[in-house]
C-alpha cells in the first residue's frame, strides 16, 4: 500500500505544472471578454464607473481594461505572472465591492462568488508561480544558468 501511495505521489508530483497553465489559461479566458467589452467603449464603462462614484472614473476605466487586458496575454504567456497577479487581485476587490457585493455570494445573482474564485486562484499563482509551462521558467533557467 505504501508502495502504491508513492508512485501516485510521485507521479502527481511530475504533473503539477499542468494545474498551473490550466489556472493561468482559464483566467486568461476569463478575463478576456470583460476587457474587450471595456476596450469596445471605455467611455461608457467611464460613465458608469462614475455613476457608482469611483474616484477618476475615466482612468479607472482605463486602468482596469488595461489591467485585465494585459493580464490575458501574460497569464497565456506566464510572463510576469506574479507581478500581473497583484493588479488583478485589485482589480477583482474594487469588483466585488463595487458591483457584486451587495447581491450576496451566487454568481447567478450577479454576487461575488467568481470574482473570488479568480481572487484565490491568483493568489495561487502569486504564491506557487506560473509552473515550468512558462517563460517565467524560461527566463528564470535561463538567469540561474549564468
């Protein structure tokens, strides 16, 4: 049995870089329709950004289409992956509690619930980085080399 128990051990141990680009990947699609909406008419997210009372709505506007824009690319690419991460997470808390937090936690009511998830899953990112299925990796092989 212990046996056993090590080779599936060592063998999720080999595939933890897999769950890795899956988180990056599925936050990256996530975040790509919400920043080509903002992209399509950033006046208009300025306009509502302004009628919540988000302080600088214009740049806020631009600030966070440009944030979750930028987190598409380099989560596919993880490039950057830790430092995309932080601005993100901002992004995910202005989010919740601006738009979500006062329709409780279920997604099917407009709450909080995936602006969390994805909250956690950068987290994790942050914490763990991008995996060896990256050019974080590449980079950082490459740096340790010299």
């Amino acid at each position: 049995m212990i046996n056993l128990y090590n080779r599936v051990r060592n063998g999720l141990n080999k595939a933890q870089d897999l769950p890795l680009l899956f988180l990056r990947l599925i936050l990256a699609y996530g975040f790509w329709e919400p920043a080509k909406t903002k992209w399509a008419d950033i006046n208009s997210v300025a306009e509502w950004f302004e009628s919540m009372g988000i302080f600088a709505p214009k740049l806020n506007a631009y600030l966070a289409a440009s944030t979750e824009m930028a987190g598409v690319f380099l989560l596919i690419l993880g490039l950057g992956t830790r430092i995309i991460c932080f601005p993100l997470i901002i992004t995910m808390i202005v989010a919740i509690k601006t738009v979500h937090w006062e329709n409780g936690f279920a997604s099917s009511e407009n709450g909080y619930e995936i602006a969390l998830y994805y909250m956690l899953m950068l987290i994790t990112l942050m914490c763990f980085g991008p995996g060896k299925l990256s050019i974080d990796y590449l980079i950082r092989k490459k740096l340790d080399q010299k």
